[in-house]
C-alpha cells in the first residue's frame, strides 16, 4: 500500500497478530463496498456540504484511485483535498502522515478549538 519500500511496515505486516485482524476487516469492508452504496456520498451531498472536511489522497494510491477523492472534493464546498505527490495508501508514509497533520490542525482552527487543546 506504500509508494516506497518500509523495511518496518514489512516486518509489522508478518505478525499474524495485527496482520490478520486487519486483512478480516479490509476484506469485509472491501467485499460490502466499502457499506456505500454506488455515488452515494455524492449524491447525498447536500447533507453534509456545509461540514468542513480535509480529503488527504496519496497520488499514487493502488487502492482507492485519486479521481474518487477529487470527484467528492468538487461537490463538497466546505471541503478541501490535499493530494500528496509522493504516497500511496497508507497513513504510515511521511507526507501522508504530514498531510493528516497539519488537516487536524486546520480544521482544530476552523471550529474554534483553542491551539494546544486539539
């Protein structure tokens, strides 16, 4: 899911105690779509349009393609997408990693939270 090879994530992803509780999950979610139904969350958009949100994508993402990121990020007004050039799928990568970062921080800022407190 990585862009560039993580010796770490590697040696993580053998211990059949995280990896396999994780491939249950993933298979779930991927066998039930993802529980969406075909363009559901854009065609409801209208009920969340006014709700601030940070799309991060890796730009090379094998798992969820970078158009279904920028197609809800041009229906949602209140949100906005950070493609991250060198990822992939993963949180784990540091520009993702980064990217979710400084979203956090935003959107802390965005609803009044205090910095230090989010």
């Amino acid at each position: 899911m990585a862009l560039l090879p993580n010796p770490k994530a590697n040696a993580e992803a053998k211990v059949l105690k995280t990896s396999l509780p994780m491939a249950c999950i993933s298979s779930h979610f991927m066998l039930h779509r993802c529980l969406l139904q075909e363009n559901q969350l854009v065609d409801n958009m209208s009920k969340i349009a006014h709700i601030p949100a940070y799309i991060v994508h890796g730009r090379y993402d094998m798992v969820c393609p970078a158009d279904n990121a920028y197609d809800v990020a041009q229906v949602w007004p209140a949100a906005e997408l950070d493609i991250v050039r060198e990822a992939g799928h993963t949180e784990k990568e540091p520009g993702i990693t980064d990217a979710l970062l400084r979203a956090s921080h935003r959107l802390a800022e965005r609803l009044g939270v205090p910095s230090g407190q989010a």
